[in-house]
C-alpha cells in the first residue's frame, strides 16, 4: 500500500462554481503511480465546499449558484452569525449541505471519473479568499 498526501492552494475565486479538476490533477502527479486506489479531495474551510459534476455545458454552474441563493437566502431574520456579513451564514449551511470531501476511485494511475464529471469548488462568499485542500491518495 502506498500513501501520497499533498497540500494545494486554489487562488482566491467569485462567488460561484469553479472547474478545478486539472488543479488537482496538477497537484498531485503522483497519481499515476496508482494502478488502483482512491483519492480524497478535502477543503479546509467552513464556509466553501466541493462537488462532482457535470463539466460540459457551463449553464450547470450558473444553475447551481441561483439555485442555491433560492434556497439559502442571504440577510433572514432568524440568522445570529451575521458579525460576518451577510453570505457568511448562509455560506457556512451551503457548505454543510454540500460537503467538505469527495473519495474518488483511482484505476490504472488516472481518476476514474465518468465522462462528463469534473471537481467543483463551490465558494459561497463573495471575497472568500484563497482556499486550501488536502489531497489523500492511497493504494496499490
């Protein structure tokens, strides 16, 4: 069992959905010394977080960020955490709904990704900063 682990540092993004596939792959060359194995991809942070989909048509980027806003409306009366501003609240219960990690399948030194699946970072602040993720990849 071999065990490669790698910290990487995404630039600071917009509010929104954000390809970032090819960073990891970039990040972590190692990979490719993976017959078989899986790749954790974590976000060290509270208030962005990650997803797998769809990456050909860009209107699913736009379509997750207003469906998002929709269902976690920034500036409600019933938020105690705003000292941060107004997307901060509704940043930390976006993230939470959807995830700080993905496990994705290693086959044959590549992410066996289906065809049209890509990484997102979801940044749900509007000056969210730079963002740090830890890559695990174990396996044989």
């Amino acid at each position: 069992m071999k065990w490669i682990q790698t910290s990487l540092s995404l630039r600071q993004r917009s509010r929104g959905f954000h390809l970032i596939t090819r960073e990891i792959l970039e990040a972590i060359p190692e990979l490719n010394t993976l017959q078989t194995g899986m790749l954790q991809v974590f976000i060290q942070h509270t208030s962005a977080s990650l997803t797998l989909n769809e990456n050909a048509s860009p209107d699913v980027l736009d379509d997750f960020e207003s469906h998002f806003d929709q269902m976690v409306p920034e500036n409600q009366p019933y938020y105690q955490h705003t000292l941060e501003g107004p997307d901060d609240m509704p940043a930390h219960i976006k993230a939470s709904l959807l995830g700080n990690s993905l496990l994705l399948p290693i086959a044959k030194g590549r992410l066996a990704l289906g065809t049209w699946q890509g990484i997102y970072l979801c940044e749900h602040r509007d000056h969210g900063g730079s963002r740090k993720v830890m890559l695990t990849a174990w396996g044989e």
